[in-house]
C-alpha cells in the first residue's frame, strides 16, 4: 500500500495539531502504519517523535531521533532533541539521595 503525497500531508497536518490520549495514540498508529511502508521517511518520523514527547514516552522518542540522525546525520533537531529527552531521563531516574554511587553528583555534571 502506497501512501499518495495528499494521504502523507494530511496525517502530518492532523497529527501535528492532536491534543488528548486517545487522538494521539490513533495518529501514531496512523503513523506507523504509513512509516512500515516508508520507514525511512524523516518527517513522519520527527512528527511520530513529538507525538511520543507528549505522552512522555521518552524512550520511543529518543529512538525515533537516533534514527533521524543515523538517516541525516547533519539534522540538527534529531540531535538536540534526544541530547534534551536524555537529560530529561537522567533527571527523572536519579535520586541522589538514595544512591550508593557517592562519586556521582547529577547536579555537578
């Protein structure tokens, strides 16, 4: 099943502007539906990405973007957004308080 350029504009438009759970899981869905016959394609990846973001699903999201940057690796968002959704898991995942690594301080990186 080729998807046609009107079919392409049209879910990125939509997914671009969906807010909520259930819209954002059906266009992601939709997604990688479109991505299975075009997995390559590095908008709609970028656009599935955001979508992952807003659900803060940050591992499907870095995972999206490292393959962005193995596609192009000059795309600089790709590159800033997963160096920024890292930083983000570190943060969320560390307590400092709890952890047996005294040597390790997240907030003297």
């Amino acid at each position: 099943m080729k998807i046609s350029e009107k079919e392409r504009k049209s879910i990125i438009a939509k997914a671009q502007e969906v807010s909520g759970t259930s819209p954002i899981s059906a266009s992601i869905d939709q997604l990688n539906t479109f991505l299975s016959e075009a997995p390559e394609d590095i908008e709609l990846l970028h656009i599935r990405a955001q979508l992952f973001e807003k659900q803060q699903e940050w591992a499907k999201a870095i995972n999206d973007y490292l393959k962005i940057h193995s596609l192009d690796p000059s795309d600089k968002k790709a590159k800033t957004q997963s160096a920024m959704l890292k930083t983000i898991l570190r943060y969320n995942n560390t307590d400092i308080y709890s952890s047996p690594n005294t040597h390790y301080d997240p907030w003297f990186e």
